[in-house]
C-alpha cells in the first residue's frame, strides 16, 4: 500500500500548523532569546519595542500563572529565562504582535544586560568542572579485571561524535485559542501531544483536562519534537490566555537553529581487549555526553547509549560508564537512534583501532564476535532471534564482499590519486521506551453507520508512515477495503495519556491497540451476523466481500452487517488498549528485559576519495536488513534510504562549531552543510532479510524507524580505509564528522617525505 499522505504531499495539500486559516484576530509572537550563553540577568527592558504599534504584549517569567518549568524527565528547565541564562538562545520573553513582521522589528529594541559567566560548551570540561545534568549510569558484566589477563592485545584510546540539527522542514510551530469557556486548543507540530497538554497545563496553572492538543501531521521530527515542541506550545497557550486571542509561533530556521537541542556530541575513552583468536573478552568504555543546560531527555539517552554500548556483539566482560554533562549549549534532546549511534560509533571506533594494530581487517573481528540467539546482552536480556549473522552471511553472499574487497585492493594498487574504501557495519537496536511505563498505547475505532471508519490513535504521523501502517492493520482486522478507513488527527481528548511517538514503537504500540479496538468490533459484528443467519458465531467469517459462512458467501455485505448491528443497538466504537507485555528492568542493578525485540542488519558501504582535494563519494551501500514479516516495503525501503542519508551526513559532513563565548557558528544552512543529493550514495541496495518477525512487532513487521541511521557509520570506516591506503602512517583517529577537510588532513598527516611515481 502507498502512502496515504502521498498524493496530497506531493500536490501540495497537506496541511502543516503555518497552513492551517488563521481566525480572525490572530496574534504572532516570536521569542526573545538570550544573546548570552552563561550569566546573570541585570536588566531587561522591554519599554521601546512595546511603544511599536502593533504590539499587544512582551510576556516574561513574570507573567506565567503556574509553574515557569517544563523540564520532562527532571524539573531543571524554565520555560522562560529568571534571573540567570544558562545558553545562547535560551528564551527570555516573547513578543506578540498583530503580525510576524511587527513583532520581529519589536524584539530587536529588547534590551537585556548580562553579567556574563565563563561558558562551557565540551563535555569532558563540565566532567572536570563536576558538572552534571543527572547521576551517571554504568553497566557491568563477567569480571573485568580478571579479563584484562586474559587478553592477548588491549588497546585503548579516545573517540568524539558530533552534534546533529534535526532540520525537519517545518519548524517549530504552534497554535493556540481559547475554547468558549476558558480552556485552552492548542494545535502543535509535536511527537508528543501529551507531554505538551501535561505541560503546558502546570506552566497555566489549570488541570490537564482544560488543554486539548491537536496535531495534524509534522513535517518531519526526527526526535527534535518530541521533547521540545513543548516550549512553544506553552508559550503560544500562555499568550492565547493573557491576551484572549488566538496567537500562533512559527520558528524561523535561524532562530529555530539557535533555540533548539540537537543530537548530543559524546566524547568517549574506550579500552578493548581481544584473545588471540580475535575474540574481544574484554570491553570497557567511559562516555560523556554534551547534555547542555537542561535535563532535557539526556538521561534516557544516556541509558540507551549503555544498552547500545556493544552492538551487535557478545561480549563476556564489559564496563561501560556513561556521564551526562551540563553544559552551555541548547539543551541536546532526541535525535533518530537515541544515544545508541553515538556508543554504538565508539564500539566500531575500538574494533576498526584494533584490526589495525593487528594489520587484519575489521571485518574478521566483527565478525567472529557477532551475537548468537543463545548469548545474553550485558543488561541481562537473551538476544533470543539475533539475526545478525544470518544478515551478514546473506550480504557477504549476496553482494560478493570478497570479491568487492578485492576490486578495492586492486582499484588502490593501480590508483595514486584516488583510493577506495569499503568497511561493514552491522546493526542491533532495541525496540521499547527503555521507560517501562511509557510503552503503552490506546486507540478509538468508530464504525459509521455507512460502514467506514474513523480511528485515532496516540501516533503522530511525521513523515514515517505511520498512519498508512494503522490503516492496514485496521482493513485487515475488520477486514474492509482501506479505502473505508479514515485516520483522523492525534488529539488529547480522543486518545488521552498518549507516549511520544518515538523509539521508532509508534506503529507497534498504536497499531497493536488499534488492532485489539478492531477484533473486539469485528467479533461483535460477527456475533450480530451469526444471530442475524441463526448459525454459529465459530461459523462466520468477516471477508473482504462481506459476511461468509463456512467459506460461502451469506449474501451479507460490510455495509448491510454495519447496518444490521447498529439497528440491533450494538455499539459499533471501541478503544483498544496496549501494553508490550514481558518487558521489565531493574534499574538498581541494571539488568532485565527491556527490549521487546532487537531489529538487526548488516550494511557493506565502499567509497571513493579524491587524494589531491580530500573530497569523496559514497560509491554503495549495500543492506541486509531484518525487517521481520515487513508490512509495507515500499515505506519500510524509504525508512531505510532517509535513516541512511542521515547517518551519512551525522557521520561525514554535519559539523558545529561554538566559539569561545558558547555562540554557535554553524547556525544557518550556509555554515552547517547537510547531505544532498550529491552526498546521497551512487547506489544503495537493500534486500530484506528472509524472516518471520516477532509477535510483539505490528503484524510481525519490525519497527523501522531508527535502526538503519546507524548504517551510515559504515562510511565514517570505508573513509579511513581509503585513507589508510593513500597514507600507511595514517594513525586512525576517531573524530566524526569527517568532513572532507579532516580526510585532506589525513591524507597527508605524518606522512613520510618519500617520492611517488
Ligand atoms: N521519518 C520521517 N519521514 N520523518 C521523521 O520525522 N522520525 C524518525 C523515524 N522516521 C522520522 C522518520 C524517528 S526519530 C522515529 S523515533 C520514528 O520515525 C518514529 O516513528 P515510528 O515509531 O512510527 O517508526
Ligand atoms: N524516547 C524515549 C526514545 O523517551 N525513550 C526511549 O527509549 C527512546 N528510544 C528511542 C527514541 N526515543
Ligand atoms: Mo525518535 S529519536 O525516537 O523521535
């Protein structure tokens, strides 16, 4: 099935909070952020731009009824600015005006008087200054020490990982108005409608139910809304209520850059210790993660970056501590993979190090340590169903990786000034909130009386497809044609205490409960026909071509069987409520089950580099990828080839920098380069693993949504292979992204004055 926002995406029809008509008397407010990153408020004076016509209100901490907090996870965050800043483009008022235009000119008369701070923007510095934004976690199993002795090479050595700007093509947005009684609708481009109702309920001072959230579609999250739409959400409700009017935040990409978190920068020490048969007994790593000023979702991060720390590998003896760092950036939240990229690069950084100390290939010890069904995760959880292998042996067969290794050797023996690389990178993420509690989900199925279908759902479409997914899996329970089934908008007062739709669970978790809404309302359809027919409910089947009986036609269509229950007052709604079963972890001693299932895959990357200019191409990405019992190949295909291109572009070419004072430089899309279609790989081919797929998967069809990013790592090796091959006294280094002037460095570090021919 296509998707269903296809048609309309493409004509231009889809609707995004900027699209929506604006009622009449529409206020636009824009945010005053902190110029500073670090210091004490000593003056703000707002006097001269509320003089500007047009100006209704410049809203302060000051001015918040409830609780100026919206931290999620810890409450260490204001919503607006009191008494100190803690980033650059921390907000510190908001401007609302009768236009955008009005309320920009007005903002730029704010005056604010800082008495500035020292700024620190490197984790490893706040972890030398104590600074941090929670404890930090560790995992531990076998008895590290005792392995240590047991090695027969041990390498250690050091690995950075840069931030990431979401660039989703909406920005932040939000709409707020008053109900007829004082309650509040707030339309949000959020992955978390809940969390913004709970949210902006405390900061207004007014139960949650007095805040409807509504939410269309997003044009794109990727993890940056699912913590923080939520500010401007509550400040377009704060202005909504002051002011009587219906006031609407659209953030413009510059101040959308500054203003939000984004994939946090780790910095991490790794020390990896291997048998003489290549196998790594001993693993330990210490993390430290660019949190920024506020919790944020960094400590659920954190504990991702733990449960990833290994990948797709078994190993006996491991010690992986993990700090969260405070620092003076924008506060860094969720981005595609969650913290599990960045341990899973400092894995891959300790294994690529070691293949070189050893002169072998990587791939020799990633291989001979892959996890097998019988092994256990450090964290305690059987790898019941690991696939990884079975995706390795297939890509090595499928797409010859001796023979494409080989065409690299030779390609670089006959080549000087250009040099291939090719690195493999498998793939394990677990699917589940690593929240227990928040791995729930409710859905609302009404069967109109015409016999179509309306559903909502606590999954927010954002691209991902997720709506067509709970439209298969309502047509197939009910068994009608997708046609019928309408899926309306997320909103908080149809499907209530709804988890982001996040951890790439949005279509198991939604899809299950609708699923479960579904066969309770086809049983009882069944139950109308069979008294209807006088047969037996075991006897009737709901079939695509209506109502059958044995496997024969009973002359009975959808429609008529709709029809038939609703005049026999059965009620033709139902809510579904989900909960993964089997999934618990104890966070005390850091061992459980938290996964309800791991996704797998393999990925083969090769890549040309320019040795004179330091520039490259992606020349192929080659997957394997246990997709389960895959649902819809065509969505799950684009799933793979955008998580890709995002992990190439985290990988090679996104990189920020900050200057001393804790200003980012890298805050436009002339001075942060995202991939494009001339990054985008020559090739990239994907074969579905052959598989049956977990129960707990949607249909058995795997969540998607994250796992393939962290394919894009496999460019981040192939790179320094090349590299290796152009300069043998290259001495790898981990240090993403590696952009093409890091290779040019590369290319010609410490390399000895010797002639070429
Ligand atoms: N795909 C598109 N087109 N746009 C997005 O914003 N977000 C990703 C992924 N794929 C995203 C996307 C992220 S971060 C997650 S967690 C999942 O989609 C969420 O959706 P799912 O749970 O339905 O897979
Ligand atoms: N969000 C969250 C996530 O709150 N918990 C998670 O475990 C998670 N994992 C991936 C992406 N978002
Ligand atoms: Mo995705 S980072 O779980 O929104």
């Amino acid at each position: 099935m296509k998707n269903i926002d296809s048609i309309s995406h493409v004509k231009g029809r889809s609707v995004y909070v900027d699209d929506i008509p604006e009622r009449a008397g529409t206020l636009h407010a824009v945010v005053f952020h902190s110029p500073c990153a670090h210091g004490i408020i000593k003056g703000l004076d707002v006097s001269e731009a509320l003089n500007n016509n047009g100006v209704h209100a410049i809203l302060t901490a000051s001015d918040i009824p409830g609780e100026n907090q919206i931290g999620g996870v810890i409450p260490d965050e204001p919503l607006f600015a009191d008494g100190k800043v803690e980033f650059a483009g921390q907000p510190v008022a908001l401007v609302v005006a009768s236009d955008e235009a009005t309320a920009r000119k007005a903002r730029r008369l704010i005056k604010i008087e800082v008495e500035e701070l020292e700024a620190v923007t490197g984790a490893r510095e706040a972890y030398k200054k104590s600074m941090f934004l929670s404890p930090p976690g560790i995992f531990i199993s076998g008895d590290i020490e005792k392995a240590w002795r047991e090695c027969e090479y041990i390498f250690e050595g050091q690995c950075e990982s840069g931030g990431q700007e979401h660039l989703y093509i909406e920005g932040q947005a939000s709409y707020a108005y008053l109900n007829e009684d004082g309650a509040i609708r707030i339309i949000s481009s959020t992955q978390g409608p809940t969390h913004v109702q709970k949210t902006a309920a405390a900061v207004l001072g007014l139960p949650m139910h007095r805040i409807e959230v509504d939410v269309t579609r997003l044009g794109g999250g990727f993890g940056g809304k699912e913590d923080q739409a939520t500010p401007y959400a509550c400040m377009a409700a704060l202005a909504a209520m002051r002011l009587k009017k219906a006031v609407k935040i659209v953030l413009h990409r510059l101040d959308d850059m500054i203003m939000t978190g984004k994939r946090h920068p780790y910095s991490a020490d790794y020390k990896i210790g291997l048998s003489a048969g290549l196998k790594i007994i001993a693993y330990q790593a210490r993390l430290y993660q660019n949190g920024g000023a506020a919790a944020d979702l960094s400590p659920a991060i954190l504990d991702r970056s733990l449960f990833h720390s290994t990948n797709a590998y078994y190993i006996p003896n491991t010690e992986v501590t993990a700090y969260s760092c405070k620092t003076n950036l924008p506060p860094n939240t969720a981005f595609r993979g969650f913290g599990g990229p960045q341990a899973m690069f400092v894995i891959e950084s300790a294994i690529a190090r070691a293949a070189h100390e050893l002169k072998t290939e990587a791939r020799t010890i990633q291989e001979r340590n892959f996890l097998s069904s019988k092994d256990h995760f450090q964290y305690g959880q059987k790898a019941a169903g690991a696939s990884i292998r079975k995706c390795y042996k297939l890509a090595a067969k499928e797409f010859q990786i001796e023979r494409l290794s080989k065409e690299v050797r030779e390609f670089n023996s006959k080549n000087g000034l250009r040099k291939k690389g090719i690195a493999m990178m498998p793939v394990c993420f677990g699917i589940s909130f690593t929240s227990k509690h928040m791995n729930q989900a409710r859905a609302l199925v009404h069967i109109y009386q015409d016999g179509s279908v309306g559903v909502s759902t606590g999954a927010v479409e954002m691209g991902q497809g997720v709506n067509t997914k709970i439209v298969q899996v309502v047509a197939k329970t009910l068994a009608v044609d997708p046609g019928l089934v309408r899926i309306e908008t997320t909103n908080t007062t149809r499907v209530s205490n709804t988890s982001p739709t996040a951890a790439s669970s949005g279509a198991d978790l939604n899809g299950k409960a609708a699923q479960i809404a579904c066969s309770r309302l086809a049983s009882r359809l069944k139950r109308a026909a069979a008294n209807k027919l006088g047969k037996e409910i075991r006897d009737i089947e709901l079939s695509g071509k209506g109502i059958r009986i044995n496997g024969k036609s009973a002359g009975i269509s959808w429609k008529e069987a709709v029809k038939y229950a609703y005049m026999q007052r059965i009620c033709l709604s139902e809510q579904g409520h989900y909960s993964t079963p089997g999934i618990d972890f104890n966070r005390s001693i850091s061992k459980g089950q938290p996964f309800a299932y791991h996704v797998y895959g393999a990925a083969i990357v090769t890549v040309n580099v320019d040795c004179i200019r330091g520039t490259y191409e992606v020349e192929r990405v080659n997957i394997v990828h246990d997709f389960g019992n895959c649902m819809n190949t065509l969505i799950d295909m684009g799933q793979v080839e955008g998580a890709l291109m995002q992990g190439i572009g985290w990988m090679t070419m996104e990189e920020f920098s900050w200057d001393k004072n804790g200003h980012i430089l890298s805050k436009s899309l002339s001075t942060y380069k995202v991939p494009d279609i001339y990054s985008a790989p020559g090739e990239v081919n994907c074969i579905p693993l052959p598989s049956k797929g977990p129960a707990k998967a949607i249909l058995k069809s795997k969540a998607v949504g994250e796992p393939p990013l962290m394919y894009g790592i496999g460019v981040y090796f192939a790179l320094q292979n090349a590299i290796i091959s152009f300069n043998p006294s290259y001495r790898p280094d981990f240090n993403a992204p590696l952009t093409p002037e890091k290779v040019l460095m590369r290319l010609y570090s410490s390399r000895p004055g010797k002639k070429r021919s």
